[in-house]
C-alpha cells in the first residue's frame, strides 16, 4: 500500500530549506511514496514540487519571523497558531498522512496538529538561533519535544537547538544538506582580470553581503581590479537593507564594480563567470552556496561561523576570515589573486571533499529511512484510511 508524507513548509520560496525540501520530495517519492506539500501561499516553489511528482495544498497559517522575537510577540504568534489549528487538524484528516516532515522550526504547530492526531511527525532543523535571549530560544525549541524525530543540518544546529532544551537531544539526528551538482561540467575560470568575486544568498545584515562589499572597496582602493557579483533578493521587510548596499555600491571606491544580479537559478552561470566566491554569513547553520561552489571548483572564502566550520577547512579546501571584519577577507582575496596555483588546489580538494560528503544520494537515503521509520499511533493506525478520500493537485484553488 502506497504511504503518504504530508510536508508543511513556511512558504514558496526558493532559496536554502526550500531547496533542501525539494530533495526530500524526490527522496520519497523514489521510495513510492505520496507526497504532499502544504505552503500559505503560491509561489515560485510550486512548480519545482508539481515537477517532483508531489501533491501542493494552500492553507493559512502562521510562520515565525525575526520580528516576533520577543515576548509580546511570541504570544501573538501562539493566538495565531490556535486560530490556524482546525483548518491544520481537518487538511491532516483529509490527507491521511502516515508521517508529517515539518520544514524548519519556524512553523511548530504543524507538530502539535500532526500529533493531536496521531500523526508521526519529524522536524528538519535549519535554523541556529544561539545569540537570542534564552527566553525566546526556548520558547522556539520547547516544541519541539512533541516532535518523535528531529533532523540537524549540522553540528552547530544541533548544538543550539539542544542547549536549552537538553530533553531533545536523544531524538535529533544530524544530517548534512544533500546539494545537486552541476548537470554540466562549469568552464574553466574566466581571463585573471578583473577579478571576479560572487557572494550567493539572501540580502539580509546576518548574510552580511556589505562585508563582501567593503572588502572589494578595499581592494580597489589598493589599485587592485576586482568586481563583485551580488546575487540575491531580501526577505520581505527587508528592502531597506537592499537599498543600503545598493547605495553604497554607487560611491567612488565601487562605482562600476558591483553587479546585482537577483535571485539566480541555476547558480552554476554565476559561478562559470566568477573567479572566487564569497561566504561573509555571521550566522550560517550550513550553507548550500559554499557546496555549490565547491562542486563548480571555485574557491571559498568564508567567515569562520558555525556551518562554515563544517563545509571549510581553512588552508584545505577553502579560507577562514574573522566574521564580521572586512580586512581580512579583502587579505585573503588578493592572496588568491597573486597565487592561482594555491586557489586551484584549494578548490579541487574541496571539490573532491564535497563529493564524499554532501552528495544527494547520500542524504536522500538517510532522510527516507528516517521518515520511512516513522509509525502512526496504534489507534490511529486500526482506522488509518477509513476517512480519506482522493485529493486534486492544488495549483491556486
């Protein structure tokens, strides 16, 4: 008999849980099992789902942003979540998922609704929010105990997401981001000038794209020709910060250096053009640009941050820089201007290390297991089916 996965994602999305989900869709499907993804809204997300072979559902609900960290807004959210409850509770008994798989911490209700009805449910953990107050990390992580199973991304998510909460350490499994590689070889990097720099994600402060900014001033101020490639958009909300890099962009010391080239799908043409990437995140729980650009044998330099210490190892397959500081990513970048053999080798080992360790096969047979591991309540199970009934792929009905 076919089993069913019910997925609630925060949104539609297409940047790195959305794309990590993507391969979690092809994983079960490849095991025969139906999926179904919930989202709020439609969004480019919907046809790489339909494309996968998976089912898409539309329902309100709630999501967790940066701007509820606080107490007031932690309440809010948890109004909203029970004025949400019912329509998860009746989209659950309709589906008649044998496991529901909830994409980021961002949207605990989906395992209290999941649960409320028997329903075996796993939390894929993205998110390390080790630097907010306690309060609001518990109040983030507390949830989650009523989750059977929770999936890390790396250490340093694991680590943040148990510290506070030491109970959920027994049922979190780490496992690393399975990243695509390049259907087609990338080409060779471009002429040696200018020197080309991309810094790949979301234009956020805690990305922090205006060091890679700052860095390439510095350079150019040195007399050095390099040009940076800023590709991403901003959450919404957050346009003003957009705008702010886009402006210092136009001063003298980057005029005409700085490209931005919005949200980039594939990223391999990105990367084809650019000589080296840059990684300059504060807060980064993996990275999937790193393994992209690990895979296309471009070199990385990174902020020595969290998942950066598991996707770099610094003079091997890629270069540490303080988080933060401008000065030494701009040092570090003219190092591999003035030495394209070492840039070469670093790349090739990082590639190769990539390879071995964040393939999709890799991550699409451990995530199935888990999931596949999941049992419904037995109460549940002795009625499992009676109230189902088939349901249309929803495109915006």
């Amino acid at each position: 008999m076919t089993r069913t996965l019910l997925i609630a994602n925060p949104s539609a999305d297409v940047y790195g849980s959305d794309l990590q989900m993507l391969q979690t869709v092809s994983a079960m499907r490849a095991r025969d099992w139906r999926v179904v993804v919930v989202i709020p809204d439609d969004g480019p997300l919907v046809p790489l789902l339909t494309e996968r072979g998976a089912e898409v559902e539309f329902l309100a609900f709630p999501v967790v942003r940066r701007s509820n960290m606080s107490a007031a807004g932690i309440v809010a959210l948890g109004a909203d979540a029970m004025r949400a409850l019912p329509g998860m509770r009746r989209l659950l008994r309709s589906v008649a998922p044998d496991a529901v798989y909830v994409n980021t911490v961002t949207i605990p209700w989906w395992i209290t609704a999941a649960r409320s009805v028997r329903i075996g449910a796993v939390c894929h953990v993205h998110e390390a929010e080790a630097e907010d107050r306690r309060l609001i990390r518990v109040a983030l992580n507390t949830p989650l105990l009523a989750a059977n199973s929770l999936i890390a991304i790396s250490p340093s998510v694991m680590d943040a997401t148990t510290r506070d909460v030491p109970a959920l350490k027994r049922r979190t499994h780490l496992i690393y981001n399975g990243v695509p590689q390049p259907s087609v070889d990338v080409p060779a990097v471009p002429a040696p000038l200018p020197f080309r720099l991309a810094v790949i994600g979301r234009l956020s402060p805690r990305k922090a794209p205006h060091i890679a900014l700052e860095a390439v001033a510095e350079l150019r101020r040195a007399g050095r020709d390099v040009h940076l490639d800023v590709c991403g958009t901003p959450f919404a909300g957050y346009e003003w910060y957009e705008q702010e890099l886009r402006a210092r962009a136009q001063e003298d010391d980057l005029a005409g250096a700085v490209t931005f080239s919005g949200y980039v799908s594939p990223v391999w043409p990105a990367l084809a053009r650019s000589h080296a990437v840059l990684a300059p995140s504060l807060r980064e729980p993996f990275g999937n640009a790193v393994v992209e650009a690990q895979f296309a044998c471009r070199p990385v330099i990174a902020a020595a941050a969290m998942g950066h210490l598991e996707t770099v190892q610094h003079e091997e397959t890629g270069l540490l820089v303080p988080p933060g500081e401008a000065g030494p990513m701009a040092a570090s970048m003219a190092r591999l201007m003035d030495d394209p053999g070492f840039a070469m080798a670093l790349a090739e080992r990082a590639r190769a290390r990539a390879v071995d360790r964040f393939a999709v096969d890799r991550y699409g047979s451990e995530i199935a297991d888990l999931v596949g591991a999941l049992r419904p309540d037995r109460r549940r199970a002795r009625n499992h089916g009676r109230s189902a009934r088939p349901r249309e792929v929803a495109r915006g009905a």
